[in-house]
C-alpha cells in the first residue's frame, strides 16, 4: 500500500491510495482531512473542530458512519467543502487534462494549414480561392469538369473531438446522373472526415495492399472516410454506400435545389455517424479535407466555406 498525489495543476495536490495497478477511495473523513490541509482553506481550517484520529485499514463501512459521528456542525461544513471539491475539481469543465470545447477553428485567412490531393487518373483540377464577403475571408471552391482536394494538416482523436462544426453556401450545383452510381458520384462541396490506417492494428492483407499503396503514392491512404455532402439530388437515405469502395460512406446533409445560395450551418457528432454507417467504432486519429467535384459529370459547381469547427 502506497500513498500517491495528483495534481490539480494549480500547485495543489489530493491523495489516493495505490494497491498495484488499482487506486483505492479515501474514506469522507480522510477526504475531509486532506481538504483541511490544501493551502486554500487556512482559515476554514481553524474555524472547525480537531477531528478524531483516523482508525486502521481494515475498517468496515464507507466513511459515512466516521463524518457523520462528528459534530453537526462541523459535520455540515465537512459536507459543504466535500460538494465544493467535487463541483471545483471534478466538474467535466475543470477536469485535469480535459480539452477546450473547440480544439482548433479554421477561419480561412488563409491556406497555409492545406496542402493540394490530386488523383493521378484526373487530369483537369478544381479551383481553391480565398476570397472576401462582408468584410471577412472565405473559402471559394470551383469545380468544371475537374476534381481535386485539400487536406487539412492537423489531426485530432475523433473520440476526445467528436464534433464538427461548420457553415457552407453552394451557388451552382447539378442534378445530372446517379449519385449511387460511379458516373453520378459528384458533389459540390464535401467535408471529408478521414481515418488514419495503423499498420500494427491491420491484417497481413491490408498490411500488404495498403503497404503497396503508399509505396505508389507516398503515403497510406485513409482506413475509412465519411463524406459530408450537399447534393443536388433529393435522396430519401442520410447515409449512403459509395459507388467506389465500401470503405467510405455518403452523409447527405443538404439535398435540392431549395436552399442554394444560402449560407447553412452544420453540426455533427462524427462517432455516431461513423457507428452508423459502418456498424463498429472509427480509427481514434482523424483528419479533414474539403473537395468540389464533378469529373464524372462533366458540370460545373461553386460553393463556399466561412469555417470549420472541431471540438466536442
């Protein structure tokens, strides 16, 4: 039996008893006793009475019966500063370690956090521009006959960040061919969340025909994708199959003609689309790309992004 701090960091520190690998509760008296003793309560801790001596290990009991046994009084103020250590210190907002809301927002002041994706068998690309609406800095995609990507260069564990934020108009889109087909498979605008593939998580088969592809291009291609899309179509399903792997899914969230030209603002939690779509939990590290697309077609398409949240 050992005895173990953590800190708060904030230059205090609370114990917790270890035993091996397991930590072990401290009984509310002994809880109390430590709070007494943190630098922040010097003049709480003279206003209460001495408390009794802690008894032996091997106890019964869960603390209750000890504070309890205390004066009302103090008892009441034990309770009282037991509440404010759980609400200060353990609220998910204040937790050690615990992340901001948003762990990172692209305004698209500029690009340099984007690198360009091409496709080797797409000779004509689409177009990337910042350009400016109502005094601020935007992202303008263009599409004529062409498909190409940027990728973002940050990742985030999708399972600390299930969030996605963001706000997008389309100006001109099609309605042309199938989109659960490969020749209708265009979308104006699409938000890629992309799962990292870990070799030493994979099979011998995917270990070799994902090793051969990254020595084509390299680099490994994603494990999984989900695809957030505006559509020009009216399909009745959110979620759809893609017409070229199994291992990427459509999200159709905007869908007609009706709100084009409109700015629409999107939130989604990708863990759960993620379990949908594929029935199992998602890679932990993921990263994003935006892509305008119409190669298949053979129209044209412009869309619009004001920014990209992710967060939880």
């Amino acid at each position: 039996m050992m005895e173990k701090t953590f800190s708060y960091g904030n230059g205090h520190s609370f114990p917790a008893k270890v035993t091996g690998a397991m930590l072990k509760p401290l009984s509310l008296q002994e809880v109390a006793r430590a709070i007494l003793t943190l630098p922040s309560f010097p003049k709480v801790t003279s206003l209460v009475p001495k408390l009794p001596p802690l008894q032996g290990e091997g106890r019964g009991g869960d603390g209750l019966t000890e504070l309890y046994s205390l004066s009302p009084g103090c008892a009441t103020l034990v309770h009282s500063l037991l509440v404010f250590l759980i609400l200060t210190f353990f609220s998910p907002s204040m937790a050690p370690g615990a992340e901001p809301t948003v762990l990172f927002r692209e305004n698209f002041d500029s690009l340099a956090q984007w690198e360009p994706l091409t496709f080797p068998k797409i000779k004509a690309h689409s177009t990337y521009t910042l350009v400016q609406e109502g005094g601020k800095s935007i992202l303008k995609t263009e599409s004529r006959a062409s498909a190409s990507a940027l990728v973002y260069r940050r990742t985030f564990n999708i399972y600390e960040n299930p969030r996605i934020r963001w706000r997008w108009k389309v100006t001109q889109l099609s309605d042309k061919g199938n989109p659960k087909e490969k020749t209708g498979d265009d979308y104006p605008i699409r938000l890629y969340v992309m799962f990292q593939y870990d070799p030493a998580r994979a099979t011998l088969g995917n270990r070799l025909i994902y090793g051969a592809t990254k020595v084509i291009y390299g680099k490994y291609p994603p494990h999984s994708t989900l695809n957030y899309v505006w559509t020009g179509h009216s399909l009745p399903e959110r979620i759809i199959a893609s017409p070229y792997t199994d291992k990427a899914r459509i999200v159709v969230l905007e869908k007609g003609k009706q709100r084009v030209g409109q700015w629409v603002e999107e939130s989604v939690n990708v863990l759960e689309d993620y379990r949908q779509a594929f029935g199992k939990d998602p890679p932990a590290i993921a990263g994003i790309a935006v892509m305008s697309d119409t190669d298949n077609t053979g129209e044209s398409a412009v869309a619009y992004l004001d920014f990209i949240e992710i967060g939880r």
